[in-house]
C-alpha cells in the first residue's frame, strides 16, 4: 500500500533523493484538489524525499516511455531535476498531446540533487 511505502520511506536513516514514480495519477487528478493530497507523489515529497517525479491523470504509456529516458540523461548531465524536468516537458510536447502530466515535487533549495563536475 502507499502508505506503508510513504511511512517506510519517511523512517529511513537516510532518504533516497530521487524518486520517479511511473504510474498513472501518482500526482493525483487535474482539477482535484483532494487528489492531489492524496497522491503518492506529494506524499513522498512530505515524507522528505528530496525530488519525486509523478504522474498526473492517466499518462500514456509511450509518453512515460519517453519522457524517463530524457529526464534521466538530462539529470545526469547536470544534477538539477528541476531543468531535466522543463526539459523533458519541453521534449514531450513535440510529440505527445500528455506532455504535461510528469509533475515534479521538489523539497531541494537550488533543484540540484548533485554538484556537477
């Protein structure tokens, strides 16, 4: 159940940076407010993960299929979530009319979850 994956998260010594979440309304429904309270997504960011990409409403498979690979290489590039995630959007609506559903949760000051060399 989410909650015993929030609340195990939540007790760790030391809590993972970055989670992505691949599963459809992780970031609740648009337009519902109490979705969003909800939503596994928000609930990890409260938990103190430091980044959770999410899922909003129903996300096609090939989008998430190709929006993780964007996400992840941009992370790499340059350890900020918040630019891999405008980035990957931006990759996304070329090609997918559900570009907008990855939402990012983010608890981390600068968006950097590692210095770059």
């Amino acid at each position: 159940a989410g909650e015993h994956f929030v609340s195990t998260l939540r007790n760790l010594h030391r809590r993972p940076t970055l989670v992505a979440l691949v599963s459809c309304e992780s970031a609740g429904r648009s337009g519902d407010q109490r979705s969003s309270h909800i939503a596994l997504g928000p609930q990890l960011a409260d938990a103190g993960i430091g980044a959770v990409l999410a899922m909003s409403d129903q996300i096609k498979a090939t989008t998430a299929a190709a929006a993780l690979p964007i996400f992840f290489d941009e992370v790499v590039k340059h350890g900020y979530v918040d630019l891999a995630a405008a980035v990957m959007r931006n990759q996304l609506q070329a090609v997918a009319d559900d570009w907008w559903q990855p939402v990012l949760f983010m608890r981390l000051r600068d968006g950097q979850i590692y210095a770059s060399k």
